[in-house]
C-alpha cells in the first residue's frame, strides 16, 4: 500500500528519482497515465492490471464510459527505475500535469500520485480540504 508524501525534482531530461520507500512495491516497471484533478496516476503492474479489468468491464455503448477508458488509456507508458532509481515521466505527460522542476509523489493506497508542487500545495490548503466536511459526506459511502 502507498502511502507517504515525497518532495523532488524533475531534472532536464524529465527524469524524477523514486522514493526508496516506494521503490520496492512500485517494481522496477509501472505505469504511468494522466489522472484526475491535474496530477499524473502511477500504478504498479498488478495495480495496472486489476484497473485495466475495470476498464474493459466497461459498457462499449456508453459515451461517458469509452471517454473515460481513452483519458487513462491514451495517456499511458510503461516506465523503469534506473540503476540511479530514476524514472523519466514522458514530455506529454509532464505537459499534462504542469510538472516543471519541483514535483510531488503521494502514495493514495493502489497507486501514486504525482503533482506539480504548487498545484498539491494548493489543492491540500486548508481553504480546499476540509477533513471535517469529507468525513461528513464518506458517511454516505458507508465509512
């Protein structure tokens, strides 16, 4: 499970070292796509796996759905840790996320999260991100 905030650099090559804490459960291949809210989605194989499964299991006749399966699926690459630990996030991706130099890698559970720091800085303020308030809502989702 990932968990965990780590600040870092992206270099001029587009290259980004992997947090030794996550190295391992990453695996030195993993995927790489756009995902929601302005961040890049980063999965491990058999984390890239059980989400394709989601996605085919999705209705071909609904527009919403093929829209969602070609956002996540357009977008990905497979990527490997170098012998540094580093990884090189595509230019289309890096473009995507706004992700100039200074980036963050969160762990959400099945996968990373990578954010351009600013953009994470502000999303997670205190203005946006009311722990109060999303507590009070996941009650309608059973937690």
């Amino acid at each position: 499970m990932f968990i965990g905030e780590y600040e870092h650099n992206v270099d001029a090559k587009g290259r980004v070292i992997m947090p030794a804490k996550l190295r391992e459960d990453i695996g030195d291949k993993f995927i790489i796509t756009k995902g929601l809210d302005g961040c890049l989605f980063a999965y491990s194989q058999t984390e890239w796996a059980n989400f394709e499964e989601k996605l085919k299991a999705l209705p071909l006749a609904q527009k919403n759905a093929r829209n969602f399966v070609r956002f996540f699926l357009s977008g990905a690459v497979e990527c490997d840790i170098d012998k540094q630990g580093r990884f090189l996030i595509p230019a289309n991706l890096r473009e995507h996320a706004e992700l100039d130099k200074e980036i963050v890698i969160i762990g959400v559970g099945t996968r990373l999260e990578i954010w351009n720091r600013d953009k994470w800085q502000n999303y997670s303020s205190d203005e946006n991100i009311s722990a109060d308030e999303i507590a009070e809502n996941m009650t309608m989702l059973g937690i």
